[in-house]
C-alpha cells in the first residue's frame, strides 16, 4: 500500500517540545503553572475577549456552559441534528433532553426552521419558552459552527433574545473564523453567544492533544465556571468546597503545546485556505460533484474541506477505495436523532441534514499537505468517479 494521505493530523513545527519539556523541567505538569495562564491569555487576545478558561475537552467546555445557563432535569435545548455527538451528550450530563434541529446550506442550524418551531410549537410562560406538547421549558441553543464556517447568528441571536433562550456556541471547529460584514462584523466565532466553547483535539486546527476553552459574555460567570473546573475549591489549604465540581482544568504540560500552537495559528489558517483554494480549482470541472462553499461575508479558518458528492455514487464504496488508494477520507456524521441514545427524542423537520449526510466526502485537509497530494486526491478521484473517461 501506498503511504497514506491522512485526512486531518497535527502540525508540530513550532516551539511545542521546547515548551513541553520546560513546563516538564519546572514540575509543573498538573492543573497549575505558568503555562495555562498564557494560553488563556493568548486565546483572550486573538478572540478579543476579556478572558478565558482553559479545560479538559471541548465537551468538558460545553457541559459547564449548560450547568452556567440553569440547564437541569426534564428542561429542553436545542441542538443540531448533523455535528458530533459530543455536542449533543452534555445536554444529557444535566438530565435534559434535546431538541435536534435541521440545518441550512452552511451545514449550520438552520434560523428559519428554528423560528418557525419556536413560534409554531412553543409558547411563552411566565417569561420561558415552553414546548407545548409536554410543558417543558426551552433553556438554551447550542449552535455548532460546522467545519469551520459560520452559523448566521444574526438571525439565530435575534430568535433566542425575542424567546429568552442562552445560546451556546459550539466553536470547537472554528477558532479564527470570523464575520466580515453585517452587525458582527470582525467578531470571532464563539464571542457572540452567551457562552463559547473550543476544543484543541487531535484533529482541530491547533491541538494540545485534548483540551479546549471556555469564554462568556459576563466575566464573572467565567469565573464561576473555572471555579466549577477545579472541584469547585472555596479554600485548598482546608478543602471545603461549596459546590458539586469536576476535574475539567487543563494541565500546565498541555497548556505549554497550545502556547506553541497559538503562536503557529494564523500561518495554520493561511494554510488551509490555499489548499482549500487549490482543492476548488482542481475541481471546478467535475460532473459527480462541488465543493462546498464557505458562507459569504466571512472569513472562515477553512478547518475541514467538504465535497458534495451526486446522490447517485456510494459513498461508502469511494472512501472504501480511496483508502485503497492511500487516501483517508470520511462521511460526515450519523445524524444525531438517530443515533441509539436519541431515537426517541424529539426533532424538528430534518431535511437538508438528511441529504448532505448521504453526499458529504471530506477530503484530507492537514495544514502539511502538498499540491502534489491534493493533485493525487483529485486524481484518484476522477479515476474513481468520472463516467466520461
């Protein structure tokens, strides 16, 4: 087999091992140091944002925004029915249940269908949105920002303001993305919401290994989520705690990685659209397909590179032979209300997210990728796919 061209890997062409083995030769490895403090600073300055947590995960970040918002047992927050699951399963840490959304072409939720159900299938009492049918109160949105593009939060921020809802934003695929035009013009994804939430796995733009980070519109609701981040330590000499906390603070060792990482970030970013750019052009001819575009009036961080196959060609059988190939691809997640978990939950007209999750071929896409393997990608591809040769 031929060596592969993996789909998403991370970039360490930076300071990470100095860093790394600094933090190591210092001893500070656990939750505390130097370290975690500059990466929130860091991550503060490049959002335009007062400050930040650093945490466990990007899950981690999401769970503590829902608690932060009120989230509790048997209340309702809607979420997107196409993203990973894990934007999903804290909803369920804090006993709620969820109410999957359709998307828009963006592959973001969609605003009109979110309106629409608000209007048609809830009311208001007592100042809350409540969902008719079963009197449950509607607390909170978790808007994902999918692939890097943007979400049209003008449009969603205006339904949550006129129907009291928080909205969390899901960034963990979008740092750096930002809007270009409109009322948000200049503002990052994930600073607009009540709540932002990033994730630093593996696989995202930077990486700490896992990892992720916390902002919010009030600063001392931040406080009181990274206080809720390290067991919740009201005095750490006597260990009283007045609260239920969680082990969800980044390690120093970590911290010293995104430090190097943030400072790799915007040649990362400039990366990823050439070769995006250089994808688009290699494919403007094809018959079996398009790329997906990135929303206009943004500048995106162009994290993944998704291409919208004709509904007639298997799916699974191309990424099966483009593995064969040495190209590692994927499809864009199993909708979520249907996974085994969420099978009774309730959605709401799920249609687009229905066909792009038949279409959608993501291409590799790792900031070290060449134009000679983007050439081969494409190559192959056509080999595979196109019915005139």
């Amino acid at each position: 087999m031929e060596e592969l061209i993996p789909l998403s890997i991370p970039n360490f062409e930076g300071r990470e091992k100095e860093y790394a083995l600094d933090a190591v030769s210092q001893g500070w490895v656990s939750t505390g140091g130097a370290y975690i403090n500059q990466l929130e600073e860091q991550l503060a300055g490049f959002l335009h944002v007062p400050s930040a947590a650093a945490c466990q995960s990007g899950t981690a970040a999401l769970h503590l925004a829902l608690r932060e918002c009120g989230v509790g047992p048997k209340d309702m927050v809607i979420v997107p029915t196409l993203t990973f699951i894990a934007a999903v399963n804290p909803v369920r840490y804090q006993f709620a249940d969820p109410i999957f959304m359709d998307c828009d072409d963006s592959l973001c939720m969609d605003p009109g269908k979110l309106e629409e159900f608000c209007r048609k299938e809830c009311r208001m009492q007592d100042d809350a949105l409540v969902y008719t049918k079963t009197g449950q109160h509607i607390k909170a949105i978790v808007v994902v920002h999918v692939f890097g593009n943007l979400a049209d939060l003008e449009a969603i921020l205006a339904i949550a303001r006129q129907y009291h809802l928080s909205v969390i934003e899901d960034a963990t695929e979008a740092l750096g993305s930002h809007y270009l035009k409109g009322e948000f013009a200049g503002k990052m994804a994930g600073t607009l919401g009540d709540f932002g939430a990033f994730s630093f796995n593996g696989n995202k733009i930077i990486t700490t290994g896992g990892g992720g980070a916390l902002v919010a519109k009030d600063p001392k609701r931040l406080d009181h989520m990274k206080y809720l981040s390290t067991q919740a330590k009201d005095d750490e000499l006597f260990y009283e705690h007045h609260e239920v906390g969680f082990n969800y603070r980044m390690t120093n060792l970590q911290a010293a990685i995104g430090v190097a990482q943030m400072e790799m970030l915007p040649e990362f970013i400039r990366r990823k659209e050439k070769n995006y750019r250089t994808y688009c052009e290699k494919l403007k001819d094809i018959s079996w397909g398009y790329m997906l575009p990135f929303c206009p009036d943004t500048s995106p961080n162009y994290w993944f590179y998704s291409l919208v196959l004709k509904d007639s060609i298997d799916l699974r059988k191309t990424i099966s032979e483009l593995k064969e190939a040495g190209i590692q691809t994927r499809p864009v997640w199993g909708l979520i209300h249907k996974q085994k978990p969420y099978s009774g939950c309730l959605s709401y007209r799920i249609e687009k997210a229905e066909y792009y999750s038949r279409r959608i071929l993501n291409l590799p896409c790792s900031t070290q990728l060449t134009v000679e393997e983007i050439s081969k990608v494409v190559k192959t591809l056509q080999t595979l796919l196109d019915t005139d040769k």
